[in-house]
C-alpha cells in the first residue's frame, strides 16, 4: 500500500526536486490543488473516525511494524535523506535510528498514556463520587515539517498524533519530501488505514487552506519565524504548537574539559552544515581559556571535509540549496563589514558553503541576534558568569543552550538562569532525546514536542464521574 495522494485531478505543474549537492533533478512530485480541499477535509475524516475506533494496542502495533520495517530499510532510507537534503551518509544514518526510536516510543506512549484516575473524595462532598480522565483525540491534525530532518522531524508529527487516534494532513518540505512520502508508505504497509495520513505537496495557498480550515483541530508547525506568525493569524480558533528555530549561546568556563568543549562545540556548530536549530551559534568563553581554545577550535573547524554527502569520510555537506547558501555567505559579509573578525572559513563553492569562524563580532548583526541556520560560529569572550549569562540570553528567542564546566554549583546556576528550553550540562547545544520535551523559551514559545508531550497536547482529557448516590 502506499500514502494517500490525492493528486489525480490536479491541473498544476509538478514540484520538482533538486539534489542540494550538485543540482541534479531527483524526481517530481504532483502539487495538490487548493480546490481539493473539499477532497482532502473527506479523506481525513474518514481516517479520524478509523483512527479513533483504533484500539490502543493496533496503534501500537502499526507503529512497532513501522519501527521494524525503517530499521531494515535503514540504508535506502538514509540515502534518500543524503540526496534530497544534503546531510552526509553518517548523519542520514543517525536521523534514520532515531525516527526508528520515535516510533518506538510513540507505540509505547499510545499503550500507556491513557489518563488516570481522579481522586473526587478528595472535595468535601464528594466522598461518593468516583471516577477518572480518558485521552481522547482532537480529530484533524495539520502538519507542516521542514527540509533539516526530513524523515524524524516528520515522525515526531505522526508518531504521536496516531498513537493519539488523530488523523493527519501532512505538509512536508517541497524541497525534501520523499522521505516523508516513505515513511507513510511504510506506516500503510504496517497496517495503517491509507485515509488516517494523506500527504500533500504545494505553496502558501494550500498551506493557508490546511491551517485556516474549521475542522482542522490543530496545527503543529516546524520552520521559521516568520511563517509561524503567518500562521498564527490565519489558523482561526485551534491548537498550535511551533517549533521556530533558536540562536544557541554555549558558555565555556575556564575549569572546563578542554578537550570535551572544544569537540562538542564543533559538533554542535557544523553538524548537518549548520542547519540545524539547536546548533551552537554563539560560543562565549572566558577570558582565561579564550586564546587556547580559539586556537583549537578553529584548527579543528579547518580539518573538517565539505563535499559529497555520500562519502563517508565527508564532514560537512551541502546546504539546501546554492540560493540559501549565497544568503549565509551575505550574512558574513555584513559581519565582517561591520566590525567581525574572520578566523576561518567563509569561502562558497556552489550550495557548498566551509564551516567558518568569526570573532568579535558586533551584537548588532543579524548574525548574532537572528537564526543563521548554516555552519557559521561566532566565539566571543567572557570575565564573568553573570556576563555570559546576559550575553547568552541576549536574543529574544531561544530553543537550546549549553555550559562546559566541572563546578556543580556553577553549572545548576546557569542552568537556571539561562533563558532556554533546554540548557545541555557538559554537552553540545545540539544534544536531544527524542523522549524529552523540546521547545522555545520567550517569543515563539508554543508547545513542546518530544514524544510524550506531542501525545498530550494532541490529545484532550475527558472527565468521567459516577456518582454512587
């Protein structure tokens, strides 16, 4: 079986994808006409209503069938992942265990999540009243998925939201859809009902329709600011969680494992060429480590090999397109023009753009104060603590932050005074469990996902009380 596609009557121009790396054409597929609406609203409440009557463990099933499929198609998938979003072989191959994980907890969180008891004689008055909470699905959920993790990001929507008993209308990436594409198709061929999740393919018009629609009961969101204000707007009155990207500081204290530091920090900053939304942006070290570990950092920046992602001895691959990389690359200019010093780097061949370096740039760059979503590192220096902590809660968004120290007591103090959604102890920003929740901090703060508290905000209590008389 494959991943319903209602693409038949469709009058426009297919969407074509491109390779990131060397342009190549990969494939095309069918854009979904707006005026299908009508079509798509049907489909999907066919599948919310089989969703719904799906008992907890066939939605366990269905989901543990797909983990073991994924897992034994692990190479095809990854490849997939390298041609169409540019992540090298290693990386693609680390997304692919990880969806398998997703789903894995996803079928665990559909058995065991299935609400609770509630104590009414806890109430004076109540002492003959019994009864408890059930999880009950919203119904329609829309889901929009960005190019960065093409295949988990997308699980992290559609794992929950079935373990929930929610249907789906799935938005992927026109740059990267296949493998979303895939994994459907390997959902149906675990026994998943072809109406629960219908893929569609198009631009802002038929996402306006997805998120504006009355019966869609929730809109759950990965991208960028702007889009997800856009949203915000038209989405009318439903559920929105938005995952909108970061700009994460990581503090490197001088009694730090230096040679922990310096290889979680270039981890952090280039891993799939930076785009990546916890990816270390700003690194701030103090003052006594400063020199030292710019020197190694940047040693180790200029030893990390960018090109072909299928390579396993390549580091560092494409960026999604040559137009995103140029973007970067105009960035850095402004840095530079206005103060920044470069330190490596900075240098484009195409849609490949060389993990670069900058120091002492300026607070007023759009480099340091909005998302750069590419491998592009700014390190700056600290005295004080309480210094770095101002710095690194100096934008006003935030998904992840990081510290590299062995004082305890300095660490849990940045840790709570760090504005973030997540603050990494002695590991890279970019670090994350599928298991724990993972959001924003301040502006653009909706929602959590993780797989346990997607469940939860993609399903809604309802109260069952039984008065004994």
């Amino acid at each position: 079986m494959s991943a319903v596609k209602l693409h038949t009557t469709s009058s426009l121009a297919p969407i074509s994808v491109y390779s990131p790396y060397d342009g190549s054409l990969l494939g095309s597929i069918t854009a979904t006409d707006p005026a299908e609406m009508d079509r798509l609203l049907d489909t999907a409440r066919r599948g919310a209503v089989i969703a719904r009557d799906l008992s907890r463990h066939k939605r366990a099933s269905v989901l543990e069938g797909a983990a073991r499929i994924l897992e034994s198609r692990r190479e095809a998938f990854a490849e997939t992942i390298v041609r169409e979003a540019g992540k090298t072989i290693v990386q693609a191959r680390k997304e692919v265990l990880r969806c398998v994980n997703t789903l894995k907890l996803s079928a665990e969180e559909a058995k065991r999540n299935a609400g609770e008891v509630v104590p009414f004689d806890a109430y004076m008055g109540s002492e003959q009243r019994q009864g408890w909470f059930t999880r009950e699905p919203l119904g329609i959920i829309t889901a929009i998925t960005p190019y960065n993790d093409p295949l988990n990001l997308v699980a992290h929507k559609l794992g929950p939201a079935i373990a929930g008993g929610n249907s789906v209308l799935l938005k992927p990436s026109n740059l990267t859809p296949f493998s979303a594409v895939k994994l459907v198709e390997v959902l149906c061929e675990a026994g998943l009902s072809q109406e629960v999740v219908t893929v569609v393919h198009g631009d802002r018009e038929l996402v306006g329709a997805l998120i504006s629609a009355r019966e869609v009961r929730m809109v759950s969101f990965t991208g960028g600011f702007a889009t997800g204000e856009a949203i915000s707007r038209a989405a009318g009155l439903k559920k929105l969680t938005m995952e909108l990207g970061g700009n994460a500081p990581v503090i490197v204290m001088n009694d730090c494992d230096f040679d922990n530091a310096v290889e979680g920090c270039v981890s952090g900053a280039f891993w799939a060429a930076g785009q990546n939304c916890i990816g270390a942006q700003r690194i701030l070290i103090q003052a006594g480590l400063y020199d030292r570990f710019r020197e190694a950092f940047v040693a180790a920046a200029k030893k990390l090999k960018a090109g072909d992602p299928l390579r396993e001895d390549t580091n560092v691959g494409p960026m999604i397109s040559k137009q995103v990389a140029e973007r970067t690359e105009a960035i850095v200019n402004e840095a530079i023009a206005a103060g920044a010093k470069l330190l490596c780097g900075h240098q484009r061949d195409g849609s490949l753009y060389q993990p670069t370096v900058l120091e002492g740039t300026p607070v007023t760059c759009r480099l340091w104060h909005e998302e750069v979503f590419a491998p592009v590192v700014m390190l700056a220096r600290f005295d004080t603590l309480d210094e770095a902590i101002d710095m690194a809660n100096d934008p006003d968004y935030s998904l992840h932050a990081a510290i590299f120290t062995n004082d305890l007591n300095v660490a849990l103090d940045a840790a709570h005074r760090i504005q973030a959604g997540g603050v990494m102890i002695n590991d890279s920003s970019d670090y994350r469990f599928d298991a724990m929740p993972f959001g924003g901090f301040k502006y653009g703060s909706m929602g959590r996902e993780g797989v346990r508290f997607a469940y939860e905000d993609m399903t809604q209590p309802k109260v069952v009380c039984i008065n004994r008389g």
